[in-house]
C-alpha cells in the first residue's frame, strides 16, 4: 500500500473501519504522537440508525453519509484508503489489503457488524438485510418494483405476495421498519397506486423473543404493541423463522406467510477478518476485549465499538451494540493512546448510558433516559432532535430536519424512485483493482 512516510517520533495508528467507532477515534486521536491510517471499503461514514428512512423513501443517501476526505481536509495526520482488509499479521504488525501491505505500530479492530443468519444459507440469499447504504437502496427499489408489479399481475394470489412484506426482528431497526412502510400503506401508496387495494397489504413483525424492544423496559414493550397495531401491523410474538425461499416464510409454528419481500432484522455478528486466533473471538463473531479494549493475547491491538466484547460481572453479555458504547469507547481509546505514549497509567472503560430511543411513526416513539419514561409526541421529538444533533454537517442536518417537516406538514415523502445505476465493465474493473473487492451483485450491491 502506498501511504505517506511515518516520521520516526511519531507511531502509526492504523484504523479499520470508519463507522462510529472508528470515526470518532481518527478525529479525537493526538496528531502530535501520531499518524493515522483509515481503512474503509467506502469513502464516507454512513448514519445506520437512519438508513430505514432511505430504505422507506424518507430520506436521501446523502443525508445521511458524508465523505470521509471532507471531514479531515484540516487533518494532515490522517491518510484515507479506500480497499477491503484481507487479512491482519499482528506477529509481523502488518494490515494486508486488496491494495497491499502496511505496517502499524497500533491496530485498532472498529470494523463493526453484520447481518446474522445464523447459518441460514436461504435465508441469507433470499432475504434482504439494511446495514449499509446500498442495501437501504435496494431495498427501497424492491418495495416499489414489487406494487408495480402487482398492478400488473393477473393472479391474485402472486398479487398478495407482491404487497405483503415480512420483517424479521422486534429490535428498534424492525419496529422502526414496520411503522415507517405501515405509515406509507396507510397515508401514501393508496394515492400513488390508486388501482390496488391496500386493505390486502399486510405488513408483519416477527420476534423470536416474549416481546418487543428487549433493550427497553417491559412497559415500553407493550406500548410499541400498541402503537404498531394502531398502524395496522401484524406483530407475532415467540414465532421464529425456519425458512424462505423468496416467496414463501416457514414459521416455526408450521404456518406459512406469502410475500416477496422478507427483511431480516434479527440479529448481528461481528465482521471477522482472518489473522485474529479463536482464542480471542466469540461465538459470534465479536472480539474478547479487556477493560481497557486491549485485544486478548495481543499486543498493540485494540477492537472498540460492535465488534468488540468486553465482559464483567455486570454485562455477562458485553454492552450493547449501539453508537453510544463505539462513541465512548473511541474516545476513552484516543486518550489511553495518548497516555500510553507519555509512560501514564490507562483509564478503563466504564459506559455511561444515555438512554434508549425508538421510534414507531408520526408522534409516536419511546424514550428512557436514566428513570425518565417518555413515549407518544414528546418522546418522538427527543427522538428527531436526538438524532439530528447526532448527523455530521450542518447542511446534512438541514436537509433531513426540511424532510422531516415537509413529511409532517403534507404526510407524503417525494423520494419514491426507483434508481438502477448502469454500470461500464471497465467501471466495476477499476473498482476490483482499486478496493480488491470482487463485485458479486453489479446493480447495487456495491457501486
């Protein structure tokens, strides 16, 4: 790989991922001990816990991305690289890419998660998943294609399938998911497909578990039932998926669901990257850390953010993988760093939380910071304020807070289009070459 020369005085931090974590680590880190390296397979940071707005016709990509080069114009220290990581030699303190080989003197594991099939392989190949831009895109093309579609379909029953929608998970990102295609069945696709009837539509939240938002409180979980029922969604708790062969959801109850669109939001394991030994990942896939984020056996290795497990008596399971926990652990990281290089003793991780927000739809959400519980209107603004504060740039925050009120005023969004990008053979071959990545899906999987 080819990157700056490292100065002797100063040591290499190099980077692997740019998602909260990683992000928010390259802008705290000290550019007087070091010289960063930002590995990503994109070339900008992407807001996940608002990608089912793009996925819904919300919002724009570009609301809710913003390029990497951008943030750090101002940062000498920082070198970007946009390629894929193969694999990780810490005996040698080598990072290989598909660009090829670079040396560190720290290595930071912030390449976060993924989707979770647990071993499905249909599931995997016929479902559709929302951890990144480009599969909200996707997404958001398969729910419109499949109502045109079905207006042009004579059998009622392939209609059915094409109308129904399934998802998978009774998290924030399936209850958000639901509510947001529930408030389009309701208030906007009747007009735009005004030859369908939508009274067909059925839009179902399947979850493995008791209840709903299993991160919040009880009484939380009965509220989100509430307000998904007021919007018309079928939520079917303690039922699991067994199979799906893309037009057909085998429930663990024996009972069979017709649709062509199934979203898995049931569950995430970490991205593994080949090099780091069994001994230091877990079951699923996330990284054995200790309290200070140090990679177990390995020295100058740090994971922080989703793919990193730190387990005590108090977190049996480790913390949650939310932003909140990459967030604090990043900067706790940028100071221990610092304190390393200056011979000081480290500080461990101690999270502090915030609270946990989920939104249902239009003045409906949940709120619980500390032992304050909040749902309906009030906690549906903390919720957009919450995360519009949280968006990089303002002219980002700007356009979704207009988005935002635009929707609220006419209950309409004016972002329902289907976009398939052409893409030239050379394109997907310079592509290859540049990031070492194979391109397996040509429309959207990766361009």
């Amino acid at each position: 790989m080819d990157t700056p020369y490292k100065y002797d005085f100063k040591k290499r931090v190099v980077i692997i991922g740019a998602g909260f974590a990683g992000l928010t680590l390259a802008k705290k880190i000290s550019s007087k001990y070091f010289q960063v390296v930002l590995i990503d397979k994109n070339n900008y940071h992407q807001f996940q816990p608002l990608l089912y707005q793009v996925a819904t016709s919300g919002l724009e990509p570009s609301s809710i991305s913003f390029p990497l080069r951008k943030i750090f114009q101002q940062k000498r220290n920082i070198i970007i690289r946009m390629t894929e990581v193969t694999a990780v030699s810490p005996e040698t303190k080598t990072v290989h890419t598909g660009i090829g080989d670079i040396q560190y003197d720290y290595l930071i594991l912030a390449q976060g998660a993924t989707t979770n099939y647990f071993n499905n392989n249909r599931l995997q190949k016929n479902a559709y998943s929302m951890k990144s831009v480009s599969e909200a895109l996707l997404l958001r093309n398969t729910l419109l294609q499949n109502y045109e579609q079905a207006l042009i379909t004579k059998n009622e029953a392939e209609r059915s399938a094409l109308l129904n929608v399934v998802i998978v998970g009774g998290g924030p990102t399936g209850v958000e998911l639901a509510g947001a295609i529930a408030e389009m069945k309701m208030k906007i696709l009747p007009k735009d497909y005004a030859e369908l009837n939508f009274r067909n539509m059925h839009i179902h939240l399947l979850e493995a578990a008791p209840r709903l938002l299993n991160g919040m409180s009880a009484t939380s979980g009965t509220t989100v039932v509430e307000y998904l029922n007021r919007l018309g969604v079928e939520v079917q708790p303690n039922t699991a998926v067994k199979d799906y062969d893309g037009e057909i959801v085998l429930l663990s109850n024996g009972k069979t669901i017709h649709s062509r669109c199934l979203i898995w939001a049931a569950g995430v394991k970490g991205v593994s990257i080949p090099g780091i030994p069994a001994s230091a990942v877990s079951a699923n896939d996330r990284i054995f850390v200790d309290q200070f984020n140090r990679v177990k056996d390995f020295a100058g290795v740090f994971a922080i953010g989703d793919i990193a497990l730190m387990l005590n008596d108090e977190l049996p399971k480790g913390h949650p993988q939310v932003a909140q926990v990459a967030i604090q652990q990043a900067k706790l990281l940028a100071k221990n760093l610092e304190r390393t290089e200056s011979g000081k003793p480290l500080i461990s991780f101690q999270y502090k939380d915030k609270g946990s927000l989920a939104t249902v739809g239009r003045n409906l959400a949940l709120a619980e910071i500390g032992k304050l519980k909040l749902k309906g209107f009030v906690a549906w603004f903390v919720w957009m304020l919450v995360h519009l504060m949280s968006i990089i740039g303002i002219k980002n925050r700007l356009f979704i807070l207009i988005n935002w009120m635009w929707q609220y005023i006419t209950y309409d969004q004016s972002l329902r289009l289907i976009i398939r990008p052409s893409v030239k053979n050379s394109e997907i071959k310079l592509f290859e070459k540049v990031t070492g990545n194979a391109v397996r899906n040509k429309s959207l999987a990766g361009l």
